[in-house]
C-alpha cells in the first residue's frame, strides 16, 4: 500500500500519477514508456498515466501522487492508503483502429469509446487519434451514435415544463453575443430557458465569459433549477454542470490540436443541449468566407445533419443561416462584447444596430416555438419587450439573481488602428480579427480585445481610426502589435472623385 498525497498541477483533464523510481510497491526499471495504472483505494477505481520521479521532495518511495484532476477523482484525503496495479489497454482503442481504417463503427462502439474517454481511460494523444480518425469521415448514424452517447447518464429533467428553449451559435463571427439578448428577451416572454454557455475555445470570449463580467456563471444543478424557477431563465456554465462529461474533455483536446469537424461540433451541441433538458433549440449558422462555415453549400449540409440527429432525438431544431462576413457589435472581448449588449438592452442611442436587429431576429424565432404566436408574429413581440425595457428588467434580475460579478477593467494598453487610404470598408477578415484579439489577450483577460469604430460599407478617410486594440499586459500587447503590422484585417476600396 501506498500514501496518497496531492500535487497541485493541472494536466487539461489528463490524470497524471507519480511514483519515486525506489518505489516499495511496484519495480519500476522495466518501465520505458508511458504506462497506464489503475489507483484503488476509494468508491471507484481511477486510471492516471505514469510519472517516474526521482526527488523524494516530490515523492517519496512509499508515497503515490496525484495530479489534481485525479486527486479530486479519486475523493480520498491525502495519507489514505492506496494500492495500484499496470492498466491493459482499453478494449475500445481497437474501434479507433477500425475507425483510422475507414471502417463504420456501431452505436456500441461509439459508446464504449465515450465512457472510456468519461472515465479518463484515453490519454489526451489518444482522444486525438480518435478525432482525427472520426474526423476524416462519419455517416449520419454515426453522428447519431456518438450524440447519444455523448449525453450521457445524468440529464436535467424539467418535467414541470412543457417547453425548454435554447439558441446557439456555431460562432466564427467576433462579437455576436445575441444569447445574452436573446435570453432576456425568452425569459421576459415566459419561455423557459436555461442557457448553457461556454467559455473561450477558440474566440476572444465566450458566451460566459461576457456573461461573467456581469453576473456568477458558474452554478451547479440545484442553483439552476432555483434560478429558472424565479426568472424563466439563466446563463450558466455548462463546466460547472455535472452533464454531457465527454464533451468538456473532448473539447478541450479539440483546442490543443487546433481541429473542429463539423460531426463532432454536432454531437457536442446536440449532447449538451439534451443533457440540459432543452425540448427546442435555435441555431444559428453564419456563412461568410472567413468564418467558419464559408458558403451555403457547407451551411445546407450541416442544417440537414444537425435536423437528422434532431428528429432521431426528439429534439426540435430550427436552423437559421445568417450573415457571417463580419463582426457583430462593436467590442471584440468580455468587457467590451458586454458592454455593447447593456447598450442594446438599455435602448442606447448608440447600441450597435447590427448587434440588436440579429438579437430582434433571433429572439422573434425562438419565441414562435410557441404555437400561441402566430408565424411572423415574433419579431414585433421581440422588439416589443426590448422597447419596452422588460427586457432590461428581467437581465437586471438574471444578473442579481446569479450574482453581480466584479467588474474587471479595459486593458489601458492601447494602440489605434489607423486607414491607409481613404475610401470605403469593403472588408473585414474576421479571423484577423480574431487571432489579434486573442494575441492582445482576450481569451485570457476580460478586458483585453477590440474596439470596432468603422464596419463594412463605412466611410473612412487616410489616418481615421479603424479600430482600437486593448490589452492588459505589456507581453500580449506586443504579439498584437506584432501581427496587426503585418495585416490589419480591414480592407479598403478606394472611391474615385
């Protein structure tokens, strides 16, 4: 038997144990390679991948560490007495071998797979071999197997309900935080609404991480049933949830090897959404050719696909495809995209007009989920409650209901992005866009990102500003500066006189 002790690392959801190489337990000279190990000791056995140390300060020979992520798995406090023993391969990796074939894999296989990846059974290298070999092709009844796996045994059931809407975005667009308006809108109509959110995967901010400038995001299942309860609606984060496990860790690999197939952004929407206990959902699919769907064909694919698993699970889906050639808003980043949707909310004179038509839009569909509203009717209802300012009243009572966060500061450091020409914009690169408001720190710091003073179609003369870049330390702000030297993202045509 071995002491379990704690070390405070985080690994990205992979569970890491260490052992001194003079281990008591186990002889370690044999071992040459990544061995996986079973920990037993606690209510479950845990897998953890191997970590041979020779410090006795970090570990001492009859001691066994976990990393965090295994350590709060295994729920045992440190010098509990533990035992191990080397882990075979799990069965499923032969699936993934059939899979990198070519091969179709059953609902059971896809299913095995999913609760070994639950589990922690797949290092982070094996759950990308699995995305690339997945992502390379997957028939529909294949991305009906993985969804339904992906949700999981544990959904929120709101039996009291008769309907549970949602919306979300397959994103690409900076800006574009409509849920939040969207949400207020629902919720002062009288639909149901718990909105999952996430926070940055590949963009300056998620939808909550600009919720959370306003308000607490992260609330259990007990905490969103009480909000829902009182206000119709929440915005929360599904990290915090105990639904659809496989999707967390499977996104965050996503992030690390950089790649999003369009099956596997399905499965993880459609699995999150029925975890949550969602009965109609709203996407939206913006098409422009820096986005990430960049033509209608793509967009008219995926709409069938995501309408297919749909009806499979009961799941009533409209599909919107919408404009995704540039921003939506004016701030790129936490503080600012929130900023611009307390604007829309409050009836500014200068909220971003894009911003609150796309909002208006999206809102009136979700609302005509509702057969007491006649087709068409949406719409004015939406503009109805903004203009009323219902909408600002229930977001204040979301926001005090969660609990009003802290509110964090706009990078001071600042550059102007400047024309070099006078004309017309006629474009606006949106993943430029992006990639300098992630370097200026966006997806790190809430008050890092940009500031969007001129959009497509606006008059702009040599030396007006474009846009302003904040950033909050003197490290990002160079990346920035770095990149938008190199291209700005805006082009300019030039009008003859």
């Amino acid at each position: 038997m071995l002491t379990l002790k704690h070390l405070k690392i985080n690994s990205f959801n992979e569970n890491l144990a260490y052992m001194h190489r003079d281990c008591i337990a186990y002889k370690l000279d044999d071992i040459c390679s990544l061995v996986k190990i079973e920990v037993h000791g606690g209510m479950r056995t845990i897998y953890a991948f191997l970590q041979i140390v020779d410090d006795d300060k970090v570990v001492k020979p009859d001691e066994l560490a976990l990393n965090t992520e295994a350590f709060e798995q295994i729920n045992l406090p440190e010098g509990a007495k533990v035992s191990i023993t080397l882990s075979a391969p799990p069965p499923s990796l032969t699936s993934i071998k059939r899979k990198i074939a070519g091969n179709i894999l059953s609902a059971s296989e896809y299913s095995a797979i999913v609760s070994d990846i639950t589990n922690k059974r797949y290092s982070n290298m094996e759950i990308a071999a699995f995305l690339v070999a997945s992502g390379s092709f997957m028939s529909s009844p294949e991305v009906l197997s993985l969804t339904e796996a992906m949700i999981g045994e544990h959904t929120i059931d709101w039996t009291d309900k008769n309907m549970v809407v949602d919306h979300h975005c397959l994103g690409g667009v900076p800006g574009n935080k409509t849920d939040i308006i969207i949400t207020a809108i629902v919720a002062a109509y009288g639909l149901t609404m718990p909105k999952t959110a996430s926070h940055s995967l590949t963009s300056c901010a998620g939808v909550a991480d600009t919720m959370g400038v306003l308000a607490n995001v992260d609330v259990d299942e007990k905490k969103l049933r009480q909000l829902i309860e009182k206000n119709n609606a929440a915005i929360v984060s599904y990290d915090a949830l105990d639904v659809a496990a496989a999707s967390k860790i499977i996104a965050a690999v996503e992030r690390q090897i950089g790649i999003a197939q369009h099956e596997h952004i399905v499965s993880s929407i459609l699995a999150i959404k029925m975890a949550a206990g969602v009965t109609h959902l709203l996407i939206d699919i913006p098409v422009g050719p820096k986005s990430r769907i960049k033509s209608s064909a793509e967009a008219m694919r995926l709409r069938k696909l995501l309408e297919f698993v749909g009806d499979m699970l009961s799941l009533e889906i409209d599909t919107v495809i919408t404009d995704g050639s540039e921003p939506i808003g004016n701030g790129i980043g936490a503080v600012l995209e929130a900023r611009d949707v307390m604007k829309v909310l409050k009836n500014a004179p200068d909220a971003p007009q894009d911003l609150k038509e796309k909002s208006l839009f999206l809102a009136g569909r979700i609302l005509e989920f509702d057969p007491r509203l006649r087709g068409g009717q949406g719409y004015n209802t939406a503009l109805e409650i903004l203009n009323s300012g219902q909408a600002l009243e229930m977001m204040n009572r979301i926001i005090i209901s969660q609990g009003k966060a802290p509110q964090p500061q706009l990078g001071k450091l600042t550059r102007d992005i400047t024309a070099n020409a006078s004309g017309v914009v006629d474009a606006i690169d949106n993943a430029r866009i992006t990639k300098i408001g992630v370097l200026a720190g966006a997806a790190q710091h809430a008050g890092a990102g940009i500031d969007l003073f001129k959009k497509v179609g606006d008059s702009v003369h040599q030396g007006e500003v474009l846009y302003r870049i904040h950033a909050c330390n003197s490290t990002d702000f160079a990346f920035a500066n770095s990149v938008v030297d190199a291209y700005t993202g805006y082009e300019i045509a030039t009008v003859d006189e």
